[in-house]
C-alpha cells in the first residue's frame, strides 16, 4: 500500500461538491494497515459536530489500531479543524458527502465507522449510502458514541424558545453558549433546514451491520433516552447498548477509553465458524 503507517500532519483531499462549485479541502490522516497486521477490518473515524480529528479519542483509536496492525481513518469535516471552509456555512449533507467521499476514497475492505455525537448520526447516514450502493459489504459493524442522530430537530430545535427561533428564521443564526469553546456556536438557519432531509428516528433505521452504542447516563447534551429511541429504531440489525452511569458527553476519560477499546475489540471479532485472526492471517 503506497499510505505511509502514518501522517503526522494532515494531507489534504479534495472531495466534489455535488451541489456544485469548487470542491471541498478536507484534511485527513492516515495509518495503512501493517503487511503483518490482525487481519481484521479497518476503523474510520467520524467526529462531532465543531469538533476534530484531534481529539482524545480518536489519539486513543490511532494507538489501538497501530498495536494491531489496523488501518485508521480520520478527517475534518469542513470548517472544522484543519479542513477548508467556514463552520457557519456547514451542514449534515455537506458533511455526509465529505464522509462518504473520504471513506471511498481513503479505505478499502471492512471497515469499523466510529461516531462520536454528531458522527454517530453521519455514521449511520453513509451506511445508508453505502447500502444504496450496494456496498454494505465494507461495513463490519458501527461503533456510536453518545449517538446525536437527528439532533438539529430533536435536540435543538425542540428545545429553543420563540426568541432563538426567530433569531435562526430572520437573522440566519441564532449563537449558542458552548461549555466547550469560550466562543459561541452558530446554530445556523441551513444547518437545522438541511438536518430535516436526513432525519432518521421517524422509521427503522438500517445500519446493515451490528452497532455498539455507548451512552454516559450524565450527558448533559445527548440525553441516555435519546439512545433508547435509537435502539427501537434499529430492530433490523443486532444492537447493543451500553449505558455508563457517570459518563459525560465526551466519555473521554480512561475508563471510557477502555470501554471504547473494548466495543472494538468486540466488533471486530471473526464470524460464528470462523477460525480466531492471529498476526499472520490475511483479509
């Protein structure tokens, strides 16, 4: 494979805007799988919403899959870490086609998609595309972190008073108070506009793999309910639901970490009737 084991600093990719206009310069990097690896398939990184490839866990990701031998994806949506763009411009279809583009363009065979938050919902979102494709065959299971899916309208616009509203239907954006940023975040009139073409909650949702949910019962940003409804929506594929009592939003501590490790580790176990993968087995 012509990937180094690993970029330090992020290489760039451009992917097509299929709404027209120059393409976007989204920032990614890479670990190619090792000649004398596990075998088993490749992880895929997708992050949350104002968030970035450089977080805690996807450093955790990285180490986990150079131990084994794995390949690793991750990236920057637009306007986010080190990708091109303006975040106020953003949207879940915009980031959606940046996934999907990375994702065929960058990793070959099974892979893992991780989603953090928002990238629990994009996650499921590329399955879907990937399935359209006919591609649901790259898909060895979905990892979802404190899974945002539909949060524009769930969690957002549900929640916002009459003032907000019309600062976001008048003005374009109405500036949320982040816990994790001394700056506000724009929530943008486009940004909840396009969420509703790509709400899943109203029916079943098919991931076409297994799913792994872990959910922190004190997230004060994705209520656990919330994980609940997702698990009703998905009764087509095998699912499973870890709660963590204490866990925050983030689930970035060292206990969370470990119990992250070990959703991958789980998901990336050999079918029934297969033999167990060994450093010497190839896929």
């Amino acid at each position: 494979m012509s990937e180094p084991d690993r970029i330090d600093e992020p290489d760039v990719i451009d992917i097509a805007n299929p709404q027209g206009g120059p393409p976007w310069r989204i920032a990614r990097r890479l670990r190619a799988t090792a000649p004398r690896g596990d075998g088993g398939p490749g992880l895929v990184w997708l992050g949350g919403f104002a968030s970035d490839m450089a977080s805690t866990k996807a450093g955790y990701l990285d180490d986990w899959a150079r131990e084994r031998g794995r390949s690793f994806t991750r990236f920057d949506y637009s306007g986010h870490g080190a990708s091109g763009g303006d975040f106020a411009q953003g949207c879940i279809g915009d980031w959606l086609a940046q996934a999907e583009g990375v994702f065929l363009h960058s990793t070959r065979g099974p892979q893992i998609l991780v989603g953090s938050s928002m990238g629990g919902w994009i996650a499921l979102l590329l399955a879907k595309r990937l399935a359209a494709k006919g591609e649901q065959a790259r898909l060895a299971g979905l990892v979802l972190l404190a899974p945002a899916v539909d949060f524009t309208e769930e969690l957002i616009w549900k929640n916002l008073d009459e003032a907000a509203r019309r600062d976001i239907m008048e003005k374009g954006f109405w500036a949320r108070a982040s816990q994790y940023s001394p700056d506000p975040t724009p929530i943008t009139r486009r940004l909840i506009e396009d969420g509703r073409n790509h709400l899943l909650l109203g029916g079943v949702i098919r991931a076409h793999a297994p799913v792994h949910i872990l959910q922190g019962m004190a997230d004060p940003d994705v209520p656990w309910r919330h994980a609940l409804t997702l698990v009703e929506r998905l009764s087509a594929d095998p699912v499973t639901l870890t709660f963590i009592a204490d866990g925050d939003h983030r689930l970035s501590r060292e206990q969370d970490l470990a119990q992250l490790g070990a959703a991958v580790e789980l998901m990336s176990a050999p079918p029934v009737g297969q033999p167990p993968r060994d450093l010497f087995s190839a896929r």
